[in-house]
C-alpha cells in the first residue's frame, strides 16, 4: 500500500509539473513574441520614416544603435529580394537569404494563413525568437519604389531566448522542488493517517486472532466507528461467534464421544501407519497398564510384552492388504494368569485412498472361550450318547466271543479230568480270546480319548488315517440306522497340521448329522481329496437344507432337528478355523447336502497359533 501510495502521488505530482511547465514555457514565448513585435513595429516605424527622408546613414545608426539593446541578438533590414542591406551585425550584412534556407523554411513551409510573424529556431550558435515584420510599400514610398509591390523589405529581429530559457529552467526547478516537497508531506501525511486510522486498527485484528487461535474465544475487535474497517470488525466478530459456538460444541461433542468411548469394556485404539498410537481409551489403557501421556505418540512396538507380537499384528496386516482383520491374542497378566483377547483391526481410508490409520478393538474373550469350552463338552457327552448304543453293541460280540472260548477252554480241562491235554485246541481258544480282549482295549481306548475330549498340541495329521478311526467309531450308528458307511481316498498331499482328537470330533458330528438325515438303505460317503488345501467332504442323499437356513447353520443353539443342541456345527467351525481352516456347505433342499471340511496343507513353515 504504501509503495502504491507513494507511485500515486509521485504521478500525480510530476503530471501536474509537467502540464505546468508546459503551459509557463508557452506563456514566456507568448510573451516574448508580444514584446518582440512590439519592439519590432518601434523599429519599422522608426525605419519607414528615416527611409521616407532618405538618410540612409541615420538608417545604419538607428540599426546599429537597436541591435545594442539587450538581448537583442541583431536587427536586419533586406530589399525585396532577399539582400540584406544593413544589419546589427556586421558578418550578416549583405548577405542574401534564401526561401530554401532552414531557417526561411520554418516558416514559408505552412500555407501564409498559417505562419506566424515569429518563431523560435536553432542555429548553430543556439536558439533564438527571430521576429519578421514586412515593411509595406505605401503611396509615400512610390517616389523610389514601384506601386505594383506590395512590399517593399523585410525588418528581421533577432531575440536571444537564453534569458527566457534560464528564467524557465529556474522556475521549473523551484517547480520540481515545491512538488518533490508536496509529494513528500502529501505521504507523509497520507502515511501518518494510514498508520492511525487503518494499520493500528487493524493490527488488533492479528492480536485478537492470535489470542482466539491460542484459546481466548471470548476475544473480539473493538467495532466502534461507521467506516469501513468498523464495518470489518463486526464481520470479523461474527465470524468469532460463529467459530466460538461451533468450537464449544465440538468440544462438547468430543468430551461426550470421549465418555462414551472410555466406558465401553472394550479397548479401542487408533494407530497411524507408523504404528504410533493417536488415541486410546481406558480400557485399553487399563490393559496396558500405563497413563495416556505416555502411550499417546508412543509406537505399539513399545508398549511392552502384553501386547501382540509384530510377526502376528494386525495392525500390520491391515496396513498391507487394507482389509479388516481378526487376531486371538494371548495376554499375561503381572500375577502370572492369562487372558484371551480377540483383536479386530480396521482400516481408516484417507481422502487418498490409502489407509491412513488403523482402529483395533481389543475384546476379552477369556469367558467367552470358557463357555464354548463347557459347550463343547455338554456337547461332546451328547455325542457319546448317541453313540453309546453302537460302542456297546461292538464290544459286546468280542466279548460274547471271548467268554465263549474262556467257558469251552474250561470244559475242555473239566472233561480231560487227569487225562492230557490237547495244547493245540487250547493254543488255539486263547488266541482268540486274546485277539477278541485287544479289539475290546482298541474301543475302549478311541471311546475314552473322545470321552476325555483333551485338546493336544498342533500336530501333523494323515487324514486318511483320521477318516478311517472315524469310520471304525461310528460303523456300530449307521447299522443301527441302517445306513450305509463309504471311505473314498482321493490323490494329493492328505497331510494337514491339527489336534487329531478335535478332527475326529468334528467329522463324528458331522457324520452322525448325516446318518440322523438320511433314510434307511441310504450311503454317506467320506471323501478325502486335495488340490490347493486338503478337503474332507461328507456326503449324504438325505433331506437336505433350505437356503434360508443354510445362513443359520452354524450359529449356536440354531438346530433343524429336534431335540438337538445347535451347537455341534458351530463347535465344529469353531475348531476347524482355529487350525485355519473352515466348513463349507452345499446342499439341495430333498436331494442331500456336501460338509467340506476345508484345511490347509501341513508344510515346514506353517504358522503356528497357539491354543
């Protein structure tokens, strides 16, 4: 503003002493002229009345007395042709002018009715106002000159302009010093009247703005005044009210959202990409056993052992895939007990679509987990049960067969008496009996480690030697049901890491599901195959599942048949995805359904989840 203030003002001030010099300078040589012609008439008169009395030397004197005057540059007389008979000057006298001359030629190169009787013109010694004054031929002069002329010579006088140009560079040099002196109060003043009445003022905006930027939100302008910066002020003002209440309700939004948030039971966490923590509350707080002042900005890598691992985070395997992610997590506690968290983390998308942060919901799930297990084992003794019947009815025939070779091998001694004894008929009963007591132990042994339900360690399974310990325990159901048990092996890699007994208790509940769904005379097959994954399908022709139910299958207390707990799919889901796995359902409502027990190959680096 200012370096526009002074450029204005500069403009303005040489415009004006520009127009003013122009204007003195046309003044000066108007007032030149004026005196030049009126000189010069003085002269002419003068001259017409010496010429009239023909004293030609009189004439030279009263030239050369007129070219003395001051500033008189020199006084000529010339005849009609252009031959200059006296002058001031000696070196000028007779000397003939010429009409193509420079110095005739700046006048006779306008039309007559244009040219002036002076004008100013350079000449080699400087400039000078050359006045030409005809001097006419008059009834009195006939005497000597021709009547038909109409003039009879030219008076020129020469004017040195050096005094007018001295007095006009004076006077446009006090000129450009008042104007540089105004300019430089009009700034001045221009300057002092911004300063007071526009900067000072304003500069209590930036103070104003400054004190509501660090907190003050009660601090306005003073709007007094009916200007323009007044009017400014008001606006400003209200734009502080405006900012002030929305500023106290997001405050207040955030305190409530922050309640809300540190009374769930849950522990929430946000994370940038960098993994550093942006917010958190209580609970997980409380879980890590630190204040917010020194978890906020903090990495989680330093949280400390209670958290996750990074080999296992979830953070950052939703960082690299940008997809929701679900992690069982295993956290001790400072007494030595241990509780089971299950972590979700989410992504936060930024305006450019990548994730920006990350959201983790931390769930204890240490009851819950203790639940299922109970779960698990009601249904797990529900399962016995139903296969009670079978178990029975398969060790009974070893046993029927042992006792029957135990009483012939003693009615055999009785009848022998003291006789001897046929070793070889004897050899043979006890090796059937024994034969038939080690089928009993097998049972005995696969019932009782299903009974127990003991989870083991993860382990390396062949499944075609799963599947068939399953055939073998639930053969004895699907007779009594009448239906028929088929074991296909297919081709591939049939080796998977799980827990043996947990696999055998998923496929027995889904093979008993099949048997209870199928009609007498019916198969249900156990197909064992691999491609990508190894797959365990159980396979039944029975009444199948509509598609609406088909979502339902596998949530708890959910059954279609009755009497049934509705727990044996989702336990069964449950353990297979913990070993990475899943089930898959296919199934025709009236034309039977597919169990694909889906898990992955066991291979030397497989990741590991603990139990």
């Amino acid at each position: 503003m200012a370096v526009g203030i002074t450029a204005a003002v500069a403009a303005a001030t040489a415009a004006g002493a520009y127009f003013y010099s122009v204007q003195h300078s046309k003044t000066l040589i108007s007032t030149a002229r004026a005196t030049a012609m009126s000189q010069g008439e003085l002269i002419r008169a003068a001259l017409e009345h010496q010429m009239i009395e023909d004293d030609r030397s009189l004439i030279a004197r009263m030239i050369n007395s007129f070219g003395e005057q001051p500033q008189v540059e020199n006084v000529m007389l010339l005849d009609r042709g252009g031959v200059v008979k006296y002058a001031s000057a000696r070196s000028e006298r007779n000397t003939t002018f010429s009409l193509a001359s420079p110095t005739c030629q700046a006048c006779h190169q306008f039309p007559p009715a244009q040219r002036a009787n002076s004008r100013v013109i350079d000449t080699q010694g400087g400039a000078l106002l050359r006045t030409v004054i005809p001097v006419h031929n008059r009834p009195e002069c006939y005497t000597c000159h021709d009547p038909s002329h109409r003039i009879n010579g030219i008076l020129i006088l020469d004017t040195n302009t050096g005094a007018l140009r001295a007095e006009m560079n004076m006077d446009l040099s006090w000129l450009v010093a008042g104007s540089a002196g105004l300019a430089l109060l009009l700034i001045t003043g221009i300057a002092m009247v911004v300063r007071v009445a526009v900067l000072q003022r304003l500069r209590r905006f930036e103070t104003t703005a400054r004190m509501i930027a660090g907190g003050d939100l009660e601090r306005r302008v003073p709007a007094e005044g009916r200007d323009t910066i007044a009017w400014l002020a008001r606006e400003f003002n209200t734009m502080a009210d405006a900012m002030t209440g929305l500023v106290t309700q997001l405050n207040t939004q955030q305190r409530r959202l922050e309640t809300v948030i540190n009374s769930i039971d849950d522990g929430i966490v946000v994370l940038d990409r960098e993994r550093k923590v942006i917010a958190a509350n209580d609970a997980f707080l409380s879980r890590k056993g630190s204040t917010r002042a020194t978890t906020v900005g903090c990495s989680c890598e330093t949280l400390g052992d209670t958290m996750c691992s990074t080999s296992n985070c979830p953070t950052v395997a939703c960082l690299l895939t940008a997809t929701r992610q679900v992690r069982l997590m295993e956290r001790r506690l400072p007494d030595g007990t241990t509780r089971w968290e299950e972590v979700h983390a989410s992504p936060v998308t930024g305006a450019n679509g990548l994730t920006a942060q990350v959201v983790e919901v931390w769930r204890d799930i240490t009851d819950r987990r203790a639940g299922e297990a109970r779960m698990a084992e009601s249904h797990r003794l529900a399962s016995l049960g139903m296969l009670a019947s079978g178990f029975s009815h398969e060790i009974n025939t070893p046993l029927a067969t042992t006792l029957t070779v135990v009483e012939g091998m003693l009615l055999d001694m009785a009848e022998s008496g003291d006789g001897p004894i046929d070793k070889a008929q004897l050899t043979e009963c006890a090796t059937i009996a024994r034969e038939q007591v080690l089928r009993c132990r097998g049972i005995t042994q696969h019932f009782l480690r299903l009974s127990r339900g003991q989870a083991g360690n993860a382990d390396i399974v062949h499944l075609p030697d799963t599947v068939a310990a399953v055939a073998r325990l639930v053969e004895p159901t699907a007779r009594e049901h009448g239906v028929r048990l088929s074991v296909v092996i297919g081709e591939g890699d049939l080796h998977v890491r799980a827990d043996d007994s947990e696999l055998q208790h998923v496929l027995i509940n889904l093979v008993l599901n099949a048997i209870q769904a199928s009609p007498a005379g019916a198969t249900v097959m156990l197909k064992v195959d691999a491609d990508a994954a190894a797959h365990v399908r159980v396979i039944d022709r029975g009444c199948g599942i509509a598609a609406a139910d088909q979502q339902r299958i596998f949530e708890p207390f959910f059954s279609l048949r009755r009497g049934g707990t509705g727990l044996g799919l989702f336990l069964s889901r449950d353990f297979i995805r913990h070993w990475g796995g899943d089930i898959e359902v296919t199934s025709t409502l009236g034309a039977g359904s597919t169990f694909d027990v889906v898990l992955p190959h066991a291979t030397a680096d497989t990741a590991m989840k603990t139990a």
